[in-house]
C-alpha cells in the first residue's frame, strides 16, 4: 500500500503532494502545482495507479471540507475499477474564519500610519472584491416552468409565469436583503428608459409585454442566501423559443461559453424532453462541460421539474430521472448533476400557505393536497436523488429532522419537493469556488500596496542611517530621475509599446471561426429533397432561419470573446513592459547597504488590468445585421433572407412547375437561402478583426496616461528620498519614526499572509 499526502490550498490554489514522504518526480503527472483541484481530481485514481503501479493506496488529505468530499468521490468512484483507497482528513481554515480575519485587517489599515493605504483606490479595490457580483443563469425552454422555479427561490410571485415562451426581456435580480424590489428598465441600447420603486408581478408583466424593454435590473431579497455572504444575482434570460430580440439569444449562448464560470439552472420539463431548441442549447452545454474538470460540471445544475405531475403507476422517479439521465447522454453530457424538483409546490408553501390556511379557498385546498401528496409519498422525497456531497446533506438532513419534531408539515413538503436541495448546490458552488476565488482577490489588493509601502519605508531608513552613502544616494537618484525625463528613454519606451501588435494572430483565429461556422452550414446543405411542395419548403426555411440564428449568436459570441481576449493579451503585455522600463532605471541595485529599486517602490501602485480595460473600454458586442424572415406572398413567391439589409439582393424567385404542380428545388432553396448568410460571415470578421485593431489602439492610449502617471509618483518618492539624503533633520525624525511604522507593516503583511493559509 502506498501511501499519499495532498496538501490542497483553494485560497492560493497550490497543491502539494508526497508518496510515502518522497516529493514528486520532476515529470510526474500528479504535478498539478497550479490548477483547481476540481480540475484534475476526477483522474486521481489513474494517475496514482499510473505513478505507483499498485491499486491500493491511503490518502491523507489537507484542505477544506468541500474539496475533502471530491476527493472522497474520486476515491468512491475508482472502486469500479479495482482502486481501492482509504481517505484521512485534516481540516483547513474555513471561509468563514478568513472572512472575519479580512474585515479586522482592513479596519486595522484604516486606522494604521500609512495615508496612501487609505486612499480611495484601496478602499474601492477592497469593496469590489468584497462584494462582487455571482451570476446564477436560469435558462429553459418553452413550459419548462421557469419562471415558477425563480419565484419559488424568491419566495413571491414576480416573474410572470404562462404557458407560452412569454420572457422578452432579460431580468437580473440581485440580492440585497431588502423588503421589497426595485428596478431600473433599460431598452435594446442601453439606456435607462425608467425606475421602479416597487416592483410586483404586475409591472413585471406590464414591463415583459412592453416591445421597448430589452433588460430589467431589479434589487431585492433573495431568500436563501444573506448579501453578506455574496452579492449573488438571478439572471433569467429569454428562452430560445423568443426572439424578440436577436441579442437575447447571443446572451445564453454567453453565459453557456466555456469561458464563463457562473452557475446555470438548466430547467427541464419532465413530462417534456426531446425539443428540438433544447438539444441545440445542450450541445452547447456538453462542449462547454469539456473543459475544466469538475467545476464546469458543478456550475451546471440540470433542475428536472414537474417531476410530481406523473400519475401514481404511470412512471417511477428512478426511471423517469434515467430517462433524462439516458437523453443527456444522448447529447454528450456525462455525469450531470440532476436535481427532481416540484417548483410549484414549493412556490404554493412560500406564498398561498404561508399567507393562508383557510381551506374554503381553493388554492389553499390545492397547495395541501400537493403538502400531503409529497410527505404521504417517500419515492416523492425529492432530496433522496440530489447529487449532493455529505455536508450539504447534513445541513439538509437536519433541517428535515427539525420539521419532523416540530411537525412542520409545511417545511418537510417544502424539503421534500427539491428546491431546497438546488438553493444548496448553489450555496456550495458560491462556497466552493466564488467565495474562495474572493479571498484571492482581496488578499492580493492588499499585498501589493504593502510590499511597496514596506519597500519605501525600508529604503527611507537605510539612507537615514547612512551617513557615509548619502552623497551616492544623490546621484544615483538623480540619475533615475534623468532617466525618466529623458526624451530618448520615453521615445525608446513608447517604440517597445507600438511594437506590441497582435493584428496577424486575430485574423487567422478569426478566420478560423468563420470556416468553423462554414462548415456547418455545409452539413446543412446536405440531402435537401430535390422536390418538395410549398409548404414543405416553408418548414425547411422555418428550419433554416432556426439555424442561422443559433449560428448567429454562436459565431457573435465567439468573436467577442477574441475581441476580449486580444484586448488582455494588450494589457497584460504593456504592464509587462512598464515593469521592465521600472527595473531598468537602475544598472545596479544597491548603493553600498542602501537598496534604491523602483520597482518594488511602485508595484503596489500599478494597476490592475481589469481596472484600466474597464475604465478605459467596453468590449462591443459583434452585432450582425438582419432582419427576420418573411415568407412574402405576391404574384412571384420570394424569401427574404436573413442578414441582409432591405434591398433587391435579399430576395430570389423560387417559382418553378413540373407539369401543371408547383415545387421548390430544395437544393436551389438551401443554397440561395444561405448565400448572403456566408457573405455576412466574412464580413463579420472582417469587422471584428477592425474593431479589436481600434480596441487595441485605446488600451495603449488609456494606459500610457497611466504610466504617466506613475512616473510622476515614482518622481515624488525619489524626491521624499533626497530629501531624507540631504536634510539631516529631516533624516533623522525618519529614521526615528521608521521603525515603528515598519513593524506595524510587519504585522499586517503576516497577518494578511495568514489568510491564505490553511
């Protein structure tokens, strides 16, 4: 039996591991210093038998509770194949303990000695990543109870419920713990159209019926998490059904992309799979679950609802959750996580039961039967089937056991009907992943501005204390500020920045998109019936248009998502590159003990990337122009294709007469019908492709204002240096005060070191 230690930190995300004490070997594939460890868990088992050779192994393992459940379930899954291994655990800090610990630290820096820890930037760096936004994605198709389940997690009725795709707008609704919701109203550009002081379910169906709303941000209480614990925002998108408006679509597909990290409910309707707009959406979804390991299949929570309207006999729960299990497959997604709920007894407990008890009204007598149908029913305790890891379970189990003692018939069929367990898989996946990635963030905001703080203080008291180098202390300084005034360096430096250019690159990945999408449509050209009637050829068009919106958004999506990446491609080169100008103001370092780095002086004041994109430049969306497609009825029959402006071009003449019978060519049809849309194709790219160059051209522009900015700050420190070089009053009060100012530094750094410790 081998044994084995894994040390995992999700704070740092840094992972350690030994075999019977012994590091690993340099190319080892257990080697996985810096990647989640949701990313490489799932092959833990293979790659130790692939290590050691043998099946039998005992792990040790140190680390959150969370992470220690999937280890715990890679280790219950290699059993199949003859792996046998036995689990310890040593617990680690857990979030909540290092939440507590960054308030106490941030109070401390506000009231400690150092003013430029104080500023507005640090204040609102801290406050951004302390209450950043997590998006949650409800998406379904048409019936799939939707709006039902948003309302049940919202415990009242906002969203309109019908049984139709009804959703026009997207609706985000962010959690802020108050009484009652707000909302401001934005149309298709944008732009504020109106505010809701109260928002009801009635304004929200006045607001989703309005043709000018295109987005509506609401702020209230959401129910099951505090906006403490994260500032998490429902956002319910349109279904693909409704296309209203073509941006709608382009949204889902985002938030679906591999490159997002949000949550998604994915709303099945039980009594309903096999729709075509749902096999379309979940195609997506598999290529999106192929990519990241174990947390791309966390953030995808498949919620199988009206899971209770199957009569007794018809179906089992097992065979009905199967036959779901079994259709996913059939789309290329493995090992789903599937949840049965009953959003509509679980809304009927938070609103009718909860405000009523009368049972002369009819829905009250309706909410009890479905309370007495799920606690009479124990192949209707919905949690049973819930993929959750033991820690959720017990929370649920004794919030179960509650009920029952206080006979809560209300709170067990609440439990029971599988809403409670999806608002945990959610909590978990915030603890998981949002919650951990949060503490990075801060501690980082923190850690920079104290290095530097830390590096000036240290350097201010060595020139103090030395006497004997204050002269070289001068002109070394002297130099450095030469140097950045020099019209040569700047002219050498702004060359290094025009040189950053990634023009060649975008196009050729762009133009792989495009033969991407190309290929596509070619599939779609195959086979058409050489001759079918009129309204044979108007389901293949409804066909047609059906794809080449999808297609749309998919290639729309994608080619933001270049335009995104180039523009931090930029960023990240051109910091880079100022880091270089800053450690090149120096030949040598050191003037006898005194240590003169600029960089270290300046690296808590440079800024993040993000923080200069995004004040600097939004990234566009890529919008392809288009209309929607008419079937037009005059004296010649024509269609009227997709993406193309209202002229002549966008029709043609399909007429045609076999003997005395009318028929469409379906090869001419789907040639000519996806002509134009391959045309648009190109010229997307090529649009793109411009965009991103302009892009570029604004991020250098935003960012030499920047580095102008920071040389005049560098200048500042090294004058405050002179002086202390020249002034011996003045150097002797710093050397005085530095010592102090130093340890309370000291103090601060370990402790906000300490929070990324487990």
């Amino acid at each position: 039996m081998k044994h084995i230690f894994i040390k995992y930190n999700p704070y740092q995300v840094t992972t350690e591991i030994t075999i019977d004490d012994q590091p690993l070997k340099k190319n080892s594939r257990l080697n996985v210093p810096d990647q989640r460890l949701q990313e490489w868990v799932d092959n833990l088992p293979d790659l130790l038998f692939e290590e050691c050779s043998t099946k039998d192994f005992e792990i040790t393992f140190q680390g959150t509770i969370l992470d220690y459940e999937d280890v715990a379930a890679a280790a219950e899954d290699a059993k199949a194949k003859g792996i046998n291994i036995s689990l310890k655990h040593i617990p680690a800090k857990e979030v909540k303990d290092k939440e507590q610990a960054i308030a106490e630290i941030f109070a401390d820096i506000q009231k400690g000695p150092f003013e430029e820890l104080k500023q507005r930037d640090v204040i609102r760096a801290f406050e951004m990543a302390k209450s950043s936004d997590f998006e949650v994605n409800v998406v379904a198709t048409m019936s799939a109870g939707k709006s039902t389940l948003i309302n049940a997690l919202l415990g009242q009725k906002l969203m309109p419920a019908k049984q139709e795709a009804c959703t026009a707008t997207i609706t985000e609704i962010k959690d802020n713990d108050s009484e009652h919701f707000t909302a401001k109203v934005y149309d298709k550009e944008g732009e504020l159209i109106e505010t809701q002081p109260e928002l009801t379910y009635e304004v929200m169906e006045q607001l989703n019926s309005n043709p000018l709303v295109s987005k509506i941000r609401a702020e209230g209480n959401i129910p099951f998490v505090t906006a403490e614990d994260v500032s998490l925002v429902l956002v319910d998108t349109p279904g693909p059904n409704n296309s209203r408006d073509p941006e709608h679509k382009a949204a889902t597909y985002r938030m679906l992309s591999e490159s997002s990290k949000t949550v998604v409910l994915y709303i099945m309707n039980a009594t309903q799979l096999a729709v075509d707009d749902d096999n379309n959406l979940l195609k997506h979804v598999a290529e999106s679950m192929k990519v990241g390991g174990k947390q791309s299949r966390d953030r995808f929570i498949f919620v199988v609802n009206k899971l209770d309207d199957f009569k007794k006999g018809e179906d089992s729960i097992d065979a009905a959750l199967k036959k779901v299990k079994d259709y996913l497959a059939d789309n290329g997604i493995e090992n789903p996580n599937i949840y049965p709920a009953s959003a509509l007894t679980a809304l009927y407990i938070r609103t009718i039961l909860a405000e009523s008890d009368d049972d002369d009204d009819d829905d009250v007598y309706e909410a009890k039967g479905k309370v007495r149908k799920f606690n009479r029913n124990k192949e209707m305790y919905f949690e049973k089937y819930a993929p959750l890891p033991a820690s959720a379970r017990g929370i649920i189990s004794n919030r179960l056991e509650k009920a029952v003692e206080d006979k809560n018939d209300k709170e067990q069929a609440l439990i029971h009907s599988g809403v409670v367990p999806v608002e945990e898989a959610i909590r978990m996946y915030v603890l998981k992943y949002a919650k951990t990635a949060k503490i990075k963030n801060i501690v980082d905001t923190f850690i920079k501005k104290l290095e530097s703080a830390q590096s000036f203080e240290t350097t201010k008291k060595e020139i103090a204390s030395n006497e004997k180098e204050r002269d070289a202390v001068v002109k070394r300084i002297d130099s450095i500020k030469a140097k950045l005034k020099s019209g040569e360096e700047a002219k050498k430096f702004k060359g290094e920045i025009s040189a950053i250019n990634y023009d060649s690159e975008i196009a050729k990945l762009a133009n792989n998109i495009i033969k991407k999408a190309q290929e596509k449509i070619t599939k779609q050209l195959k086979d058409p019936k050489k001759k079918m009637s009129v309204e044979e050829a108007e389901t293949l068009c409804t066909q047609f248009a059906k794809f080449a919106d999808s297609l749309q958004a998919e290639v729309q999506v994608e080619l933001e998502n270049l335009i995104a990446n180039n523009i931090q491609k930029n960023a990240d080169d051109l910091l880079k590159q100022y880091e270089k100008k800053l450690a090149d103001l120096v030949d040598e370092i050191n003037v006898g003990d005194v240590e003169l780095d600029p960089f270290e002086m300046m690296k808590g004041e440079l800024p993040s990337n993000n923080s200069i994109i995004s004040n600097s430049t939004k990234t566009e969306k890529v919008v392809i122009g288009r209309e929607k497609y008419k079937w037009i009825e005059n004296e010649n029959r024509k269609w009227y294709k997709p993406w193309t402006w209202p002229e002549e071009k966008g029709h043609w003449t399909y007429k045609c007469f076999y003997g005395e019978q009318e028929y469409v060519d379906g090869k001419q049809l789907a040639d000519k019908f996806f002509a134009p849309i391959q045309e648009q194709l190109f010229e997307n790219s090529s649009s793109a492709q411009e965009y991103a160059k302009k892009e570029a051209k604004r991020i250098k522009e935003a960012f030499e204002l920047k580095f102008e900015e920071l040389d005049k700050l560098l200048a500042k420190k090294l004058d405050e240096l002179k002086v202390c070089a020249t002034d011996e009053q003045k150097a002797q009060k710093q050397l005085e005060e530095a010592q102090g100012r130093l340890e309370w530094l000291d103090d601060i750094y370990s402790r906000v070191n300490a929070i990324l410790d487990i």
